[in-house]
C-alpha cells in the first residue's frame, strides 16, 4: 500500500510544483499534465485531472478511488 501512496504523493507534488510554475492566470491542465509527463514514467491522468478539479473548483477530491490493486 505503501508505494501506491508514494505514487500518489509524488503526483501531488509534481502537481504543485506545475501549478506555481510562472503565472498561475496562464497555467491549464494541459501545461500541467505535460509538466507531470516529463517528470514521471507513469501517470494517472483521472488522479492528476480530479488534483486540477479540486485546485481549479475547490472541493476537495476526498479518497482517491482508483482501480489498482496493491500487494
């Protein structure tokens, strides 16, 4: 379970990081899905649509509910 949240966390991370690049009134999904693109091999785009949900409308996402299995 562990690297699962690891995973998330570092989508998090990359995810703010994209978002507090320069001008925050230019930045968009786009800019920051391509950002978390070139900083990981593997990414969740519903996770890292639902971080953009709650930045851009601000409700929380809550428990991420992905369809992954952990050892």
């Amino acid at each position: 379970m562990s690297r699962m949240k690891d995973w998330l966390m570092e989508h998090e991370e990359h995810f703010d990081t994209a978002v507090n690049m320069g001008d925050t009134d230019q930045t968009n999904l786009g800019m920051v899905m391509n950002y978390i693109y070139d900083q990981m091999q593997v990414v969740d785009d519903k996770y890292v649509r639902a971080l953009w949900k709650e930045h851009t409308e601000g409700e929380p996402i809550g428990e991420w509910e992905g369809d992954y299995e952990c050892d």
